[in-house]
C-alpha cells in the first residue's frame, strides 16, 4: 500500500465489535452499509461466527482474541451478554485506547457502569441498550437493518465527560438508532418491569401449558404469541434476573395478586366484573400503542 494509501487507512474510524451474534453481526452490518464506513474488526470465542463475518464481508479482520484488536480501536462495541461483558471489562480496561469510545448492548446499565468506573474507565464508557433482537442467535441471524428506527437507551457515569456522550449519541445515531438518555438505576428498574416480568410470564404460562399436557403445536396465535418469549435462552437470562430479582419478584408479586382475584372472580362467575377490568387493560394497551419504550 502507498504512503498515501496508509494515510487514507489511518483516516477511517476504526471500529472494533467484540461479540458476533445477533446484536454484534448486525452492528458489523449496519457499519458496513453506511455511505462511508469505518473499518471494523471483530472478535468471537467461536471461530465460525469470525469465518461468517468475514465471509459476508462486514468485518476487515477477525481475531478471537480481543486484545489484539482493541488497541486500534476508536470505538469499542461490546455485543455479548451481561456475565461476559463484565469480565471483559475488567479484563480490556487496560487495551483500551484513552481516546477511544467504549460503548455495549447489555440490558442492564447499572452492573455495567460500575464495572467501567470500578477499572478506571468511567469517563469513557457509555452504556447502551438497543431495544431490538430476534428469537434466533448467531452471525446468521444479523442483519442490516436491526437497529432502524428503534430506541436506544443510553446511561453514562457521573465521571463520563461530554464528549463521550455526544460520540456515543452520534455513533448509535449513525445505525439508525433513536438515542434516549436515562439514568442507568431508573433504566434497569424499567427492563425488570417491561421486560423481565414478561418473560418470567411467558415461561409460567408454557409450564402450565405443558403440565396441562398441551403442546405448542395446539396453541392459536394468540397463545403463540403469549408464549413467544419462553423460547429465549435461560443462560442469557440468569445474570439478569439475579440483578433485577427484587423489582422482577415485585411485579410477579403484583400479577400473583391480580391473577388470584380473577380466578376468585371466575369461580363465583362475576364476569362482568371480568369484563370491567379487561376494558380497562384493554383501553391501557390501546392507549399505550404508539409507545415505544417497550421491548417488544
């Protein structure tokens, strides 16, 4: 390559995407589709999903081991789960450029930001939560379009200077995003309720089901639909759900109590009072249509 030619290379935004997935596949995707993108460099304990990528052409290399990547990293985008975020945080605080932007997709903000100010690096890490994703995992599943139009909730610490939060708005502006800001305490608080307890819903429904001696293939759309989440990844969920057990029991608490009244209610065949209350849920959720803080 020419002098000229480094010069062009050294130019380019570097971005690095630690994690293949869905989330990590995606964001390689989006990058790459952009008008003028950056060069992207990616990393994955498995080394299929590197092979995928490359073969796609949305990474300029691939590395399964991190640190070999992050020092020429301008932006660091972690696209793993909570567990493995947090150790990969502790363990890169040192590769990490000064400059760089280190930014994630995890959907709880709190943990994350304590472990990037725990190693130093609060200033420069700005959490992130894509409100999107899909019931299959894995580079195959990405695509570009993931992050279009959908809310990104973004949580900085207190140390975390201006100019990180505008880069992190900017970059996430960049993909399609629609960048949200919300203080990472009052942001986890709102996953256990409108994302936590939905899930821990669907399984308690598909476990009735199933004792009931149902079988999906029996379900209309409407109990497909209910019962959707159940087919999430368990792994994925038990570092979440051990942070977000009081608000997430608070709210199985709540529907519990809710629950018990309807069946009361049933049982003594007051259905018009049924018929109240579902007027009421029903003129919530109609009412509620156009939000898009949910997770869907």
């Amino acid at each position: 390559m020419s002098e000229d030619g480094r010069s062009v290379e050294r130019a380019r935004e570097t971005v690095a995407v630690v994690g293949l997935g869905l989330m990590g596949g995606s964001l390689c995707r989006s990058l790459k589709a952009l008008p003028s993108p950056p060069r992207v460099l990616g990393s994955d304990p498995a080394p299929l999903e590197g092979t995928y990528a490359l073969e796609a052409g949305v990474v300029d290399r691939f590395d399964l081991e991190p640190e070999a990547i992050l020092p020429e990293a301008d932006v660091v985008v972690y696209a793993a789960p909570m567990g493995p975020t947090l150790s990969l945080i502790r363990e890169h605080a040192d590769a990490w450029r000064d400059d760089a932007l280190v930014t994630d997709v995890v959907s709880l903000k709190a943990p994350i930001l304590r472990a990037a100010a725990a190693a130093g690096r609060g200033r420069q890490f700005i959490g992130a939560h894509p409100i999107c994703g899909g019931e299959e995992s894995g580079f195959r599943a990405s695509r570009a379009e993931l992050y279009r139009g959908v809310p990104i909730w973004l949580c900085a610490h207190d140390s975390a200077d201006s100019g990180a939060r505008q880069r992190a708005d900017a970059f996430w502006r960049k993909v399609g995003g629609v960048p949200k800001w919300i203080r990472a305490e009052e942001h986890d608080e709102r996953m256990a309720w409108v994302s936590h307890l939905p899930q821990l819903l669907a399984n308690a429904l598909a476990g009735a089901l199933d004792a009931a001696g149902y079988r999906p293939d029996d379900l209309g759309p409407g109990g497909r639909d209910m019962t959707r989440l159940a087919s999430s990844n368990p792994g994925m969920w038990k570092d979440l759900l051990e942070v977000s057990a009081p608000v997430t029991g608070t709210g199985l608490t709540s529907v519990a109590n809710a629950l018990n009244v309807l069946g009361d209610l049933l049982a003594r065949r007051e259905v018009e009072r049924i018929s109240e209350f579902m007027e009421r849920t029903k003129a919530w959720r109609e009412g509620g249509s156009g939000d898009h803080h949910g997770t869907g």
